[in-house]
C-alpha cells in the first residue's frame, strides 16, 4: 500500500510540477532544482524514489513578479498559488498546488492543499559574516510566522479538536494567535519592510532567508550563474550549472544513496485524496467517517 501510495502521489506531483515549469518559462521566471528535488534530477533523473514534494529556488526578482502572478495561477481552476498571505498557510515561501487533490499535512494547521512545488526566495548579499545572516534568517522566520498566526483566522473548531486531542500547549498557542488577529496589519508592515531590505542586487553570495532544513543555506554565485537542463522523468528541469559544487556542499557524496532505513518521505499526512479536491469541512466529514488516505 505505501508503495501503491507514494507512486500514486508522485504521478500526481510530476503533473503539477510540469505546469509550474511551463508557466514559469511562459514567463521568462528563472528557476533552479533545489534540495532533494536537484539531487533527484542528477542522481535518478527523476523524483528521488521516496520523495514526496517538490522543491525549487527562484530569484528574489523573478519571485517577487511569481507573486503578482497569482490571480492567473489561481484562474486556471485547477492551479492554485499559496503565499504567506493565504489564510491557514504556515510556510514562509510560496506553493502551486493542485485543487483537484487534497492533502491536509498536520491537525493544527487546518488548510488543504493539493499535490505541491514549493518555491523558496534565492537572495543576493554582501554579507560575509554567517552569523550575521543567520541572525537574519531566525529574523525573517519569526517576522513571517508571526504575521501568518496573526492571519490564521483561528475559530471554535480548532479549539474544540485541540481540546479532543488533549493538546494543552497547542490549545494555549491557538488562543494567543487568536488574539493577535487584532495585529495582522501592523505584523504585515513590519514583514514587508524587513523583507524589502534582505536582497542586494549584486551582491557577491546568494542566501535561502526561508529555510532551516539545512541550517543556514549559502551558495556560490557561481553555482547558479547559468542553468543546465535535466531529463526528469518524461520531461526536463533546470538544475544550477554548479550543480556538483552545490550538492558536494549540501549532501556530500551526493551519488551515495542512503541507508535503508532512512529511505522514507519527509512529510507526515493527517488525510490525503489524490483524487478529489475537497474542503476542509468535508476533509472533517470524511474522517469522521473513518477516510484517511484515498488514492
């Protein structure tokens, strides 16, 4: 079954990814492979076997104008952009995501979402110090997050589930994010002007200012000065043409695979249908009744 599922859910996810890259090269967005999905790309020249999402950078530039861009994503009907804006969404990055599927990834963050590209900000800096820049990033994490609770709309509901669960610490967070709806401008302000000043155009090393998964995340300009395409799967993506220098850097002996055991999809599901896109309500409906995974 895990296998049938994973399969099933990469299918899914190799579609959706193909739409994003066709709409970003309609729109002349520059893009990279990144993370599992770069290494994917060079190692299996496809999705690595257990992976279960997508993951890409885009320059500040070309990710501030993916972000005017929304409203023709969300117009498809089939396509939807998530954002930091998005009600429910607890990300710091952007999401295409597919509303014919629904995936609810974790109970106290009630928002569905489909099969997923996340696209992460790639920044320019002058700055040497790293821990100047990590400072920055914990800063810009923070600022994000907090403005996200504050615009998570919270009601009696997520209460009362927490309450089920016996979840007392989730059960106290919610209620101070509640309260802090009242700041959701203020917050909003405070995250555009922090983020207006993380990028030097020109600047001598780029930084991932939205991600913890690898600490903090610098690259050699070098690395992506130019792209090199790459078969994937029935189709090709652009990988940084440093790609050997960026994934030595990352994941060392890149080619080596990893244990068995540690051979597993990085992100749990609380309910997942690759087949319908469905609400949260109904989501709650289906599980009453017992539905957890449909394929």
């Amino acid at each position: 079954m895990e296998s049938e599922y994973l399969k099933k859910l990469q299918q899914k996810t190799l579609v959706t990814l193909k739409y994003a890259i066709d709409f970003f090269e309609q729109h002349n967005l520059s893009y990279f492979a990144y993370g599992g999905t770069c290494l994917g790309a060079v190692r299996h020249h496809n999705m690595i076997p257990w992976d279960d999402d997508v993951d890409i950078l885009m320059p500040y530039d070309d990710y501030q104008k993916l972000l005017s861009l929304r409203q023709e994503i969300d117009g498809t009907g089939k396509y939807k952009l998530l954002t930091p804006d998005t009600p429910g969404f607890y990300d710091p990055i952007c999401r295409i995501t597919d509303t014919e599927t629904s995936i609810w990834r974790y109970y106290m963050n009630p928002i569905i979402f489909g099969t997923q590209i996340d696209v992460f900000p790639l920044y320019e800096t002058d700055i040497d110090d790293d821990e100047t820049l990590t400072a920055m990033l914990h800063e810009n994490l923070f600022k994000t997050w907090r403005y996200q609770h504050a615009n998570q709309r919270y009601n009696w509901v997520r209460f009362k589930e927490n309450i089920q669960h016996k979840h007392l610490r989730g059960l106290l967070r919610n209620i101070k994010w509640a309260l802090s709806t009242c700041n959701v401008k203020k917050y909003k302000k405070e995250l555009d002007r922090f983020q207006s000043e993380l990028n030097t155009p020109g600047g001598h090393r780029l930084v991932n200012f939205a991600s913890y998964i690898y600490g903090l995340e610098t690259y050699d300009k070098e690395w992506f000065a130019k792209y090199v395409e790459m078969p994937f799967a029935d189709f090709s993506i652009r990988v940084p043409a440093g790609y050997d220098g960026y994934l030595k850097d990352v994941f060392g002996d890149y080619m080596k695979l990893p244990p068995e055991e540690k051979r597993k999809p990085a992100h749990g599901c609380y309910y997942i249908n690759l087949s319908e896109g469905l609400s949260i309500d109904e989501v709650r409906k289906r599980i009453s009744q017992g539905e957890r995974r449909v394929l």
